[in-house]
C-alpha cells in the first residue's frame, strides 16, 4: 500500500540497454552484499573497484555538481 501523495517513481526503464552509466554501476553493486544478517560478507578487489565506480560516476553528475558548488559557497568544502 503507498501512503505517500506522489510516486518517487514515474517509470523504471528495465531494458539494461536504456540505463545511464550511474545506474549500471549501481546495478553492478547488487550482488556484493550479503542479504542475510548472519551471514559474513567478504570484502574483495572487484568489489571494492565497482564501489570506486559507482562513486566515480556519481560524483559527475549535474546533482553533485550543483552541490559541490553549494558548499563551496556555503564556505564547507573547497574545490
């Protein structure tokens, strides 16, 4: 049952041909984690590297770049 007044979501492209460079990272991501609290996960290379990606391609967005501007102006960090 939604509860909310608007969806977050309009649509969700579920052709992996459609999607941007940020959500393929983030895709790539999936699989890294274990989904059983109990169960103990296992930090490797790869893994590490897709994070580093992820990271990467979020950081170009326009997103994150308006925000860096933001606090730059804000006086918090420093370009």
């Amino acid at each position: 049952m939604q509860n909310s007044y608007s969806r977050l979501f309009f649509e969700v492209q579920e052709d992996p041909v459609t999607w941007s460079d940020t959500y393929t990272r983030l895709v790539a991501l999936f699989d890294n984690y274990e989904p059983q609290l109990k169960i103990q996960e296992t930090q490797t290379a790869n893994k590490t590297a897709e994070i580093q990606s992820f990271l990467d391609a979020i950081v170009e967005t326009e997103v994150c770049k308006i925000l860096e501007n933001f606090l730059v102006k804000k006086g918090e960090v420093y370009s």
